[in-house]
C-alpha cells in the first residue's frame, strides 16, 4: 500500500516526519499540498480517517485563520473545509496518509502508528 504525506519543505515538523519514514524505509509519495492542495472531498475523507472536527487540522495560528474569520463557531465543517481547500495554509502539517488510515506528524512519531 503506498503511503502519501502531505509536505511543506519549510516546515521542520514535516522534514522530521518526512526524514522519519525514510529511515524506517519508507518511500512515501511527497504531495506539496500548498502547490497541489487537496480537493475538499480528498479533506472530508482525510479528516474522516483522522477523526477530527475541520477545527482540529487547521492551523489557528495563521493570520489567515483570523482574516477570513474563521474562529466564528457558527460556521459548517464545509465551510471550513472549503476555507482549507482555498487557503492550504491553513492546513497543519504534515499529514500522512496510509490506505484508510491517517496521522498529523505533531510529534512526528504520531505517523509510526499507521505504517
């Protein structure tokens, strides 16, 4: 089964979770979500598999989160998702993706557990 993680080279929790797999011999397909960031059904699914509210994978630090309001709690989880699929910034990184299962490399050893 292939394992995807969605990666931001920047960001050195995603170079860490990255690094990780490496070692334990794992090629994953590197997907650069804030180039290639993924369609609102590919986020519902992922959030799915990860159990988490859309509120749990986006980034409230992002002075994005606070532009486009989006701390106002009337607002739907498409709503939100969409907010994501339009901004992957606001994505929290990095997301690894095996089969039907999901982990947020925050630590990055959260991903050993579906590998």
């Amino acid at each position: 089964m292939a394992v995807t993680i969605w990666h931001n080279p920047r960001c050195s929790k995603s170079r860490q979770t990255l690094a990780l797999l490496q070692e334990r011999g794992i090629d994953p397909e590197i997907i650069l979500y804030l180039e290639t960031p993924p369609e609102t059904a590919e986020l519902n699914s992922v959030l799915t598999m990860l159990n988490l509210d859309p509120r749990g994978l986006i980034r409230t630090g992002e002075e994005l989160f606070k532009t486009l309001g989006l701390g106002d709690r009337n607002l739907t989880r498409d709503q939100l998702i969409d907010a994501m699929a339009a901004n992957p910034a606001l994505i929290e990184r990095p997301v690894v993706i095996n089969g039907d299962k999901a982990a947020v490399g925050r630590p990055p050893e959260n991903v050993l557990k579906i590998v």
